[in-house]
C-alpha cells in the first residue's frame, strides 16, 4: 500500500523476520573504537593530573589557620603543634573593605598558646615584670625586657594592647557582650587601646563581623565535617535500612506487584498527607512567639539552619509546597488511573523476567562501589588541586606608600628598599597563589577535573544500563525460559560491553558530558553576573539554561535506548541511536501510555523509601522522642545526617528500582520488535509471553481509531498474519 511506504519512510524500515535471530548477538566486533582510545587516554591524563595535584598539593591549607609567616597554627610534628590558636594583634584593622577582597586581615597574626584573659595594654604591662611576661606570650620573637617600649612598637614586636578574648573556630575573637543594650568586651564597655585613647567596645564589632565573614564559610564546613565525626554511623545505620527497605520492596514486587503498586500509592500519599499536617503544626504553635513573624527576607542567611525552622514562615513554605505535591500526585493518579492497571501488569512481567535474573538486583551495588570510586577521586583531586598553590606575602601599611599591597619576600623586608620607603609597613601572609606554569594553568586543570569526573560518572551509569539491558534482553529472546538463556546474563553482559563496547559507552557518555559541563558553566556565568546584567541577559541566560536543561533530559532518554539496543545487536553508537529512536517513533503511543505510567509508578516507590527515612530520621537526630533523645548524637547542626540520609536514600531506591525500569524498557523495545519480526504462526511464533501480549494488544485496541500511525500499524499486523495463514494453507 502507498501509505506502507509514505509511514516507514518517515519512521524506518521495520525489522524483518529472521529465523537465525535468538536474542543478543554473540559474534560482534568492537565499536566506535576512536572513542575508545580517547577515553582511555583521557583516564591516563586524569591519573597525571591527580599525581600531580597530591605532590603539590597541602590540604593543611583547609584545616589549619595561618599566621602571618604563613606557618600552620597546631599542626603536629612542627615548633607550632602546642600553638593551635591565632591572635590578631589589631582586631579593628579587619574592619577594612581589603579583608574582603584579600581574606587575610591587614595586622600581623601569631600562633599562640591560649587567647589572653584580661584588659592589658604594652604601657601598663612594661612597667610590672610578671605582666610583662605574660604580655610576651603575645608577642614575636626576640623581644627583650631592656627594648623601650618605642622601639618594640617601631619594630612591630607586640601588639599595643591585649584584649579578654574566646577561641572560636581556632581563633582568638574579643569576648564581647551586651549589658542593658549596651555592647561590652570582658563586662566593660569602654577600654584603652594603647595609644592613649579610649574606645568604646562597640569599634571591635565591625572588626570581628568582618574576621568572621573571612572565615564562615570554613567555620561551617568544620562544623559539618565535626557532625559526620558523630553522626557517622548512624548515617550508616540509615542508609543500610534504606538499603534493606528498597531490597524488601523489589522482592514483594515480584511476588506482589498489584498489591505493591496499590501500596506505595497508598503510602505515598499518606506520607505525604503527614508532612502537610506536621508542617501546619508546628506553624500553629509558633503563633505569639517572640521572632516568629520575622520573614525569610528580613533574616537574610543564617549559618544555623535551625533558625530558619523557628520562624512560622518557613514552615507554611513547606506546607504549601507539600500541598502541592500530592495535589499533583492525586491528579496524575486520577488522569491514569486507567492506564495503572496496565503499567501494574507490565511491571509483573518484568518482575518474572527480574526472577529468571536475580543477580541483576545485586548490580546496583557493584556501580555505588564504581561511582564511590570516582566521587572520591574527584573530591581528593579537586581539594589537593585548591591547595597546591604557594603563599603570597603583600606589604601592609598604615600611612600612605607607593608600595602598599605590592608583593614582598617576608624573610629579608627589614632591610629592603620597601621597608626604608613605608618605614611604619610590614610584610605580611595575604593568600595562596603561584606564578609558575602548574600555577597559571590550575584553573584548567581543576576544569578538566569537574568533566572528567561528569565523563566517568556517565560512563559507570552507562556501563549498568547496558549490561541490565543485555541480560534483560537474553530473558526475552529465549525462546524456552530459562533453558535457552545464558548461565550467567549479567556477568556475560558485563563481558560483552567492556570487551567490545567500551568506545560507544565512551561516546555517549561523552556527548552527555559536554552538555552536563555547558549547564555548569551557564549557573558559573549567572552567578558571575549576577549583579552586572540587565534584564534581557538575564531571560537570555534563562532560555540557555533552559534549553540544555532539556536537551540534557533528551540525550538521556536516546541515550538509554541506545544502549539497549547495541547490547542486543552490537552495532555502534549512532546506528544503534537512529534504530532506537526510529523504533520508539512507530511505537509513539506505546511509550507514551505504558512506559512513562510504569516510570511514574516506579518513582513514587521511591519517594515512599525517601519518606519514610526522612521522617524516622528527622525525629531520631532532632531529639523530638524522648525514647532517642539520649541515644542520638549532640550536633552543631542535625540537618546534616537528615539530608545525608535522604540524598542517599533516594540514590539507593534509585540504584534499586533503576533496574526494574531498565528491566521494563528492554522488554518494550524487545516487545515492539518482536511485533515486526514475528506474527504468532507457528513458523513465526512471538518469544512474548501470552500474558504480555494480551496486555499490549489489548491496551492497543483502546487506543482512539483516529491516528492514522495506529491504523496503519493495525493493518500492517493483519496483513503479515493473513500472509502466514496463506503460507500454511499451502
């Protein structure tokens, strides 16, 4: 028929009737093997990187404060371990704009035993030898008791007063306070700041609010790392249930897929309906509280996140949020309730093919260990990377000098030009930078760390998808289940992917990556510009952002199809790709109706394992049960093993119930083919099971007779069965 032509042409020639054909080809050859090297080469370059970057690099950097030599303030095994404090000697010079821009604060920093205790100043303590002692713990070397007091100032010897002041994040800050409104620094409000003058308490507050802005954001990664220190095996512990709870459930879906499915709808919504009444709880009781009316935008960004949770605002955001989750949720359910009881079949299908293929469950853990591997590499090269530059001395003065914030050599500037020039200036540590080679190409080669991490990251994903793929694929293709499957499917999969299709997982997951980096740099670019741009290139950078948001999800999906495909028939990426794609589009309504339905489904699996972690570890580490408030750990923060247990409780359903919908689109695909390879003659039998074609046949048959694609298809079907009943006639 004309319309035969006109439809295949658009969509591709459909697969021909192949008796020799019994399911993933064994004799392939390599493919897209130019990738391949590429990506091996690539692999070699990032163990040179990462060589590179531990020689270099010094994370000491990160953990350690740095005096004004540069030196590690309490590292062991140095003259400073049993210093682990820095002491500014002027804390109200950090109150300059430079902090800012610089992160190093324009007065010399000494290590030091303990912050001083009590109000000194160099005058007062000079005329008394015991205080004068004392006062030394706070000075540099070499100071004498026969030095006048000019000369130790000229020389920048000693601060000129001592103020009582608290370690906090292993520096010495002012102890400041607030009697009656009014701002006190060791319960006075006014002290002497050794020249002479009478300050009041309040000129260190800018001092210190700056000093701390340099360092919060360190100051909170410490705290968090001292969180996981405590809370590590309880995230453990966490994350082994979620484990336990997503492998219970994959089990009762073989065994119980209706009853499952019904379930986790049920649950789902419940959990969900839970949250929207806790959240309008705590809203309630936050009523008439002193500060709980404040808006989120008047308390602007707290480092304790445990503010945000006191004010009533906060937690009507997450109930309308939640709201609106499950009204969507219900709608969805509602739009497809017709749908579900066939996306509910289709899953106890391929819950037989996951019982012929236990060992596929399993996999999961095999690509956490890779993927673990290249997080961690990732994360170790990238700190080693940030810290293998060298420290940079700048010249810091008080008076006007030419020379002011110029580059010095600490070790030799008393008896420099410089120094006779800005007598009153000093050299001091300001950052870690570098000007040789490594250092002005650091920025690549952090770069080239975040994209191979992106192309390993894919290509582990890939690697599971086509191996699933291939296993699934034998299920279906043996024509006697399990008789004509292989011993072994995954691991017969896994060997066939890594010996011959290395290269195409290379190449797609390269063309993934490439887009993956562009997203980054386009978030890189908004933020960069944030400030700067105008409101037309903000809608451009939106539309960007937008676009390869899309095309990421896109690739994806042709991504995903394709591996299927090269593991049933071995041929290379693109050829595979175009198949794929080709096929999907003569069975558009299909994927549409019954894949997409199963993978909703699937997803609220698991959002019901992420749920449920979430809300038993929200009331373990929160102490809001008296059973557990003993037993959970103290925190500085205990919303960090929360959202540590719920990210990794949904990569562990993830990595669960990914398997089933790899499971379910192999077996459509597969499905979809054998409907253009076979009729169901007894010379062309379909290898589908009877259940599985009277599910698609029938869902087919529901479908609106208006598409004139379906009718065609419809007719096409006719015809080759009419075809084989004449053949058999004869």
């Amino acid at each position: 028929m004309p319309e035969d032509g006109e439809y295949f042409g658009k969509n591709g020639e459909p697969r021909k009737y192949d008796p020799t054909f019994k399911g993933p080809i064994q004799n392939r050859g390599c493919t897209d093997i130019v990738c391949c090297i590429l990506f091996i080469l690539a692999i070699l370059g990032y163990i040179a990187v990462g060589i590179l970057a531990w020689s270099q690099g010094d994370p000491r950097k990160v953990i350690y404060p740095t005096d004004s030599r540069g030196q590690f303030c309490g590292q062991a095994g140095t003259p400073l371990e049993k210093k682990p404090l820095l002491f500014y000697f002027n804390i109200m010079k950090c109150a300059s704009p430079m902090v800012l821009l610089e992160f190093q604060c324009p007065t010399t920093q000494m290590c030091v035993e303990k912050c001083p205790e009590k109000f000194m100043t160099l005058v007062k303590a000079y005329s008394n030898k015991n205080d004068f002692d004392y006062y030394k713990q706070f000075c540099k070397e070499g100071v004498t008791n026969t030095m006048g007091i000019p000369q130790i100032l000229k020389l920048g010897l000693c601060p000129a007063m001592l103020t009582p002041s608290r370690p906090f994040t292993r520096r010495c800050f002012p102890a400041l306070g607030q009697e009656g409104g009014v701002i006190t620094v060791g319960n006075n409000s006014k002290f002497d700041d050794g020249n002479g003058n009478i300050r009041d308490a309040k000129d260190l507050v800018d001092g210190v609010k700056n000093a701390t802005l340099v360092i919060e954001a360190r100051q909170v990664v410490m705290k968090i790392f001292e969180d996981y220190t405590q809370s590590w095996y309880w995230i453990l512990i966490g994350l082994v249930i979620a484990m336990l709870t997503s492998l219970l459930f994959i089990v009762l879906l073989r065994f119980l897929a209706g009853i499952m499915v019904w379930v986790m709808i049920v649950m789902v919504i419940l959990v969900i309906g839970y949250g929207i009444v806790h959240c309008y709880m705590e809203y309630a009781a936050l009523k008439g509280e002193p500060g709980a009316d404040v808006t989120l935008q008047q308390l602007g960004f707290q480092t304790d996140f445990t503010v945000y949770l006191q004010i009533r605002q906060t937690w009507l955001a997450f109930m309308i949020i939640l709201a609106i989750v499950e009204v969507i949720i219900i709608l969805l359910l509602i739009f497809l309730r017709k749908r579900i009881c066939i996306a509910i079949a289709l899953i106890k299908e391929a819950s037989r093919a996951i019982g012929h293929v236990m060992s596929s469950l399993f996999y999961p853990l095999f690509t956490f260990l890779l993927l673990a591997m290249v997080i961690a590499y990732w994360a170790v090269t990238a700190v080693f990377l940030s810290t293998s530059n060298e420290p940079i001395y700048k010249v810091f003065n008080e008076t006007e000098c030419e020379h002011s914030r110029a580059t010095c050599e600490p070790a030799n500037y008393t008896s420099s030009l410089m120094r006779k020039q800005c007598p009153d200036s000093e050299c001091l540590f300001a950052f870690y930078g570098g000007e040789t080679v490594y250092h002005k190409y650091l920025i690549a080669l952090q770069f080239y760390n975040v994209f191979l991490f992106f192309w390993c990251a894919n290509f582990v994903t890939a690697l599971g998808q086509m191996t699933l793929a291939g296993a699934f694929a034998s299920y279906y293709w043996a024509f006697v289940k399990p008789d004509d499957m292989p011993a072994f499917p995954v691991f017969s999969s896994l060997g066939r992917s890594l010996r011959y299709h290395t290269g195409t997982l290379a190449f797609g997951s390269l063309i993934l990556s490439i887009i993956q980096i562009i997203r980054v740099l386009l978030e890189y670019l908004d933020h960069k510009l944030q400030g700067a741009q105008n409101k037309c290139t903000k809608f451009l950078l939106c539309c960007l952002k937008c676009c390869f948001w899309c095309l990421e999800k896109f690739i994806k999906f042709i991504n995903r199809n394709a591996y299927i495909m090269v593991a049933i028939y071995g041929k290379n990426f693109c050829t595979s790709a175009r198949d794929a794609f080709f096929l999907l589009m003569r069975n558009m309504i299909r994927v549409a109706v019954l894949d997409k339905v199963t993978d909703f489904l699937l997803f609220l699996g698991k959002l019901l394992i992420v749920g449920l972690v979430g809300i038993f570890a929200f009331f373990f580490f929160s102490g809001r049960v008296k059973a557990f408030e003993n037993t959970a750990p103290n925190l500085h923060y205990y919303w960090v093993p929360i959202i540590t247990l719920v990210i990794g409780s949904y990569l562990i359903a993830h990595g669960f119930f990914s398997v089933y919908a790899m499971c379910v689109d192999t077996l459509f695909l597969c499905f979809c083919e054998d409907l253009e390879r076979n009729d169901g003659s007894a010379t062309r039998p379909y290898y589908m099971s009877s259940t599985l074609h009277e599910i698609l046949w029938k869902n087919k048959a529901e479908e609106p007779s208006s598409s004139a694609a379906r009718q065609q298809d419809d007719e096409d079907i006719r015809l080759k069965q009419q075809q084989a009943q004449e053949e058999d006639a004869a």
